[in-house]
C-alpha cells in the first residue's frame, strides 16, 4: 500500500518578526544596518509588511518610529472590529525586550524563510505550467530555461550589494597592475593571441562588453571564431597556470557549429573550408586533420549555434556553461539576431537598446568579457573613405553608450579590387603597386575603449583561411 507523503507546512516564524519589530521600535538607529537589506515583503504576515513599510518611510524621513506615531497608520489599515487591536498589538511588541544584538540574526532568518517561500511558489507555478499543453506556449525546454532564470533572480537578488572602502579598491587596483606586469605578455584580461590588439587593450576584461562591428565581408566572425580559438587554446596549453587563456562559450545566431569547426581546421591546417565542403583535398592533407583533431580534443571552446535566441535565453544558457565548464569569455555572433523575447515588440531601436543592455548585465553578472559581433548601417557604402565611424553603429546608439570597447574591422583591399580601372592605363599601374601594398592586409580600429586609449591595429588577413594573424608591428594611436 502506497504511502502519500504530507506536504511540509508554509515556513514561517512569527515570534522571530514580532522580535525584530521590537527592536526596530525600541531602536529606530537599528534600522541603519537592515535598511538596506530587508523589505517588506519578506516578513509573512501582512500585518508585519504594513508595520514594517510604515515605521521604514518615518525613519527615512527622519521621524520617529514607535507605538505612539505608529497608532493611526496601522488603525487605518486595521479598519473594522480590529482597530482596537492596534494599540494592545504594539505595546506588546515594544514589551518583548528582545536584545538589540539579535537584530541581524533575525534579519538572516526572516529572508531565509521568504526565501523558501518563494520557492515552493515557484515550483507550484512549475508544476502547473509543465501539465498546461498549449501550442502557444513555452515547450519543456523553454520552460526549463524560465525557470532557471527565475531561479537566477532569486539568487541574484539575495546577494547584498556591497560598499568598499577606497583602501580595497586600491589594493585591487594595484593587484591587479602587478599580475599584468608578472605576465610576459602584460596582458591582464583573456588575451586574443594577437600581439597588437593585446597591446592596445590589455586583453579582454571580466566585465566588459566588447562591440566588435563591420560591414559583410570584412570578417567578423573570422576575427571572433580566432579571438576564441586563440583564447581556448592558451587555455589548454596553460599548464603553468598563466591565466591569459580562457574556456569560451560561442553563441552562434548566423552560422552552424559545423561551419564553424571547418572554419577553424582551415586556418589550423591551410585547407580551405570551401576546397573541404566541395571534397577538393588532396590525400596529403587527411593526416593534418588527424593530428589536428588529436591536438585538439581537449579544446574547451562551446558552442551554441541556436538560432533566435533571446538575451533571456542567452544569459541562462551561458550562466549554465559558466558553472559546468568554467567559462570565462562569451563571444555572440551577431547582436542583431538576438531577441528581447517579446512578441508585440515594434520598435526595433528601444528592442536593441534593451538587448545590448541584456549584454552588458550578462558580462557583470557573470563577470566575464562579453564579445559581441554587430553589422554596421549601410552609410558607410556612401562615403568616399570607407572607414567606419561610430555613427554607423546600427540601429541603435546604445550600443556605443554599453559598450566598454567598439572595434570595427577595415579591410582597404576589400574596397579597392572593386575599383579596377582599364588595363593598360597608367591609372591601372597605380592600382596594382596599391594593392600590392594593401595585399591581405586588415585594420582595426579601436574607436572606444573607455579605460584606455583609441586607435589602429594592423593585422594580416588570409581570404582563403578566414584566419587573422599578426602582421609586422604597427599601431596608430588616436
């Protein structure tokens, strides 16, 4: 015979609220240390929410909270044959004389028991939605998601905010300036395993959310997918424990993981992805995969090539990479594939404002560098010199404002071999000694960083092999 199991009763302890109340009215000075950590919400009864929000608003406005002051406030929430309760109900709370050293004990307490609360709450909603089958709604996965997110703001807003003293801060500061200087590299962020750009930028930094912006063609993705391989690798190969690598988790909207992949084995291997999808590869070249593969088995480079995701959808997907493998740099390509998850959503400005906030929130939260791919307008076509500008910043001037550093990518080549004059011409002998010069040859240029300067890197770029790669030092700083 089956046994069903009683469900636990509602967590709550009144004795402990009452215990807390009188203190608070005893000694209104309390309220400086719990102020900024308790809210009414937390305490189970409603009549303790009301007594609590009331003597929190006289204390903020400098008044006293006690019995006296308090009467009218909870008779007029009281109404009815329980007015009289008021009076009884207060002095007994002032008359608990319960020690003042209690106070931050209780507070613990108290939001603990909201807490779960809360959670019994939220797997009712759970269950209830798991058994509703509407073809409109969430399927399981999407519930899953949403209710981790869920989980995620409880947590998120149960951790205290914290003030540091300056003295703390400058420690940190500098710590953080001597590991940079300990490392060969002087990079102090993930690096992108390119020389200049890591010159430029001290690396990618928790917390930052990196623009990374061009027009098609110009390769954003080839520069993300070898910013991400370059930092996963370092990461593999770390066995001194350096810190310049990072595992990567790569938010795919546009192209698959197998693209992806073929893209990597080409710049590792010299084999370019469309000779590999057309079967155009020579029988040399089979043991190079191989070894490649062997090399790189332990990569730890994840990647999510979901298309349409929603920034909601994104931060519970990367919050989950983060705790099962560690991750410590997010690349998303592209910003403007991503969703705010909102069906009636016409305003496509006010939507990407929200999503690159989302963005910035995520690489706080996470405290990891965000690199987020976006396109450029079309104005850029228009202008003689091609060079992007952050007016061209599509859509959306957020993007700037978020963003703790733009980079746009430029390639001149691009450019020019669509501007062949006449053979035979001497113009065409200008032509050719320029693009000579220009010859795989791609520039970034660095045109916000909000903790250092701005300016342009030089790199090569290999058409055939999407890959980047250092070029002879040459930076231009603004």
């Amino acid at each position: 015979m089956s046994v069903t199991p009683t469900l636990p009763q509602t967590p709550y302890n009144l004795e402990i609220e009452q215990s807390l109340l009188s203190i608070l009215l005893r000694n209104n000075s309390v309220f400086e240390d719990i102020g900024e950590t308790l809210h009414p919400e937390y305490f189970y009864t409603s009549l303790h929410q009301h007594i609590f929000k009331t003597l929190s608003h006289l204390i903020r406005k400098g008044q006293i909270a006690n019995p006296i002051t308090l009467k009218h406030y909870v008779e007029n929430y009281l109404q009815g044959d329980d007015v009289g309760l008021s009076d009884t109900y207060l002095a007994e709370l002032v008359g608990l004389l319960v020690p003042t050293r209690n106070a931050l004990y209780y507070v613990k307490v108290i939001y603990d028991l909201y807490l779960r609360r809360q959670l019994a709450s939220l797997g009712e909603d759970i269950s209830y939605a798991a058994g509703v089958m509407d073809v409109e709604g969430p399927d399981a996965i999407q519930q899953i998601e949403i209710a981790e997110n869920q989980l995620f703001q409880m947590h998120k807003e149960s951790a205290k905010s914290q003030v540091y003293s300056f003295a703390f801060a400058l420690t940190q500061a500098i710590e953080s300036a001597q590991l940079a200087y300990q490392r060969d590299s002087h990079v102090v962020g993930v690096s992108t395993g390119l020389l200049d750009l890591d010159k430029m930028l001290g690396g990618l930094h928790p917390s930052d959310l990196v623009i990374l912006a061009a027009r098609p063609a110009m390769g954003k993705t080839a520069l993300a997918t070898n910013i991400a391989f370059n930092a996963a690798r370092l990461k593999m190969r770390d066995t001194e424990n350096k810190g310049d690598g990072a595992g990567v988790g790569f938010f795919s909207l546009e192209m698959s993981a197998l693209q992806l992949a073929m893209r990597i084995i080409a710049q590792e291997t010299g084999v370019s992805s469309d000779r590999m999808r057309r079967g155009a590869i020579d029988k040399e070249a089979f043991p190079l995969f191989v070894d490649l593969s062997k090399e790189l088995a332990a990569l730890p480079l994840f990647i999510d090539d979901t298309p349409a995701l929603s920034v909601t959808s994104l931060l519970t997907r990367a919050r989950r990479l983060q705790r099962k493998e560690n991750i410590k740099l997010i690349v998303v390509d592209y910003l403007q594939l991503l969703t705010t998850g909102k069906s009636n959503s016409e305003n496509r400005v006010q939507e990407l404002s929200e999503i690159t906030r989302g963005l910035k929130q995520m690489a706080k939260t996470l405290n990891v560098p965000v690199l987020a791919l976006s396109q450029l307008s079309r104005a850029v076509e228009q202008r003689e010199d091609k060079r992007p500008m952050l007016a061209d910043l599509r859509e959306s001037g957020s993007i700037e404002q978020d963003a703790d550093v733009v980079m746009f990518i430029y390639r001149e080549e691009y450019y020019e071999a669509r501007n062949k004059p006449q053979e035979g011409s001497e113009k065409m002998i200008h032509w050719q000694r320029h693009m000579a010069e220009i010859y795989n040859s791609a520039e970034v240029i660095i045109a916000k960083q909000r903790h250092g300067p701005t300016g342009s890197v030089f790199l090569q770029f290999d058409g055939g092999r999407t890959k980047f790669s250092n070029a002879a030092s040459k930076t231009i700083n603004f």
